[in-house]
C-alpha cells in the first residue's frame, strides 16, 4: 500500500473538515458516527429536567391545607390516646414520688 492511499485511508474520518463543512450540532469526535443519524416517529429527542417541572411546588402550595384536613378528621383516633398516655405518665410520676416519700429510711 502506496504512502498516498495510506494517508486517504487514516484520514478519511475527517474528509468532511477538508471539504469545509464542520458539524456545529455534534463533538467533532462523534461526527462521523452521528453523520447520517434520521430522526425517528414516535422517539422523545428533548425532556425537560427535573429542575425546571418544578415538581414539589404544587405540592408546598396545598401542604398548609391538607395537613389542617388530616389532622382534624382523624383527631378522634390519636387523641384519647394521646390524652390517656399523658395521664398515665403524670399519675405514673405520681404514684413514684409519693411511694419514695412514704417509704424513706
């Protein structure tokens, strides 16, 4: 193989450069991979990312309420718990400091 042919084979990956029209779109390095690319029916080409949904916000907005609504409508299953417990650890501390009392050396 000619020195010529050589050369034309190791630089025919950049033959679009010398013909003077570079690629803009892709990396030099994934031109000639990305050369004859057709874009494709029915396939996603752009999203948008997670930081520009702004997907929380809908949520931070409606939070105040919801909260207040779950937090009243099942008010009759956490307090008497809550309010017996509470009674139960104050008489439980109670009972304690009356027994040391009672029983001192």
């Amino acid at each position: 193989m000619s020195f010529r042919a050589s050369s034309v084979l190791a630089f025919r990956a950049s033959s679009s450069l010398r013909a003077g029209k570079p690629r803009n779109d892709v990396p030099l390095a994934m031109s000639k991979w990305w050369g004859s690319y057709k874009a494709q029916d029915g396939v996603v080409t752009q999203q948008l990312s997670p930081y520009e949904q702004q997907a929380i916000m809908p949520w931070v907005r409606t939070w105040p309420k919801r909260l207040m609504t779950k937090f009243t409508s099942t008010a009759l299953d956490w307090v008497p718990p809550f309010v017996l417990m509470i009674g139960l650890v104050e008489w439980s501390e109670w009972k304690h400091s009356d027994i040391a009392h009672h029983h001192r050396d």
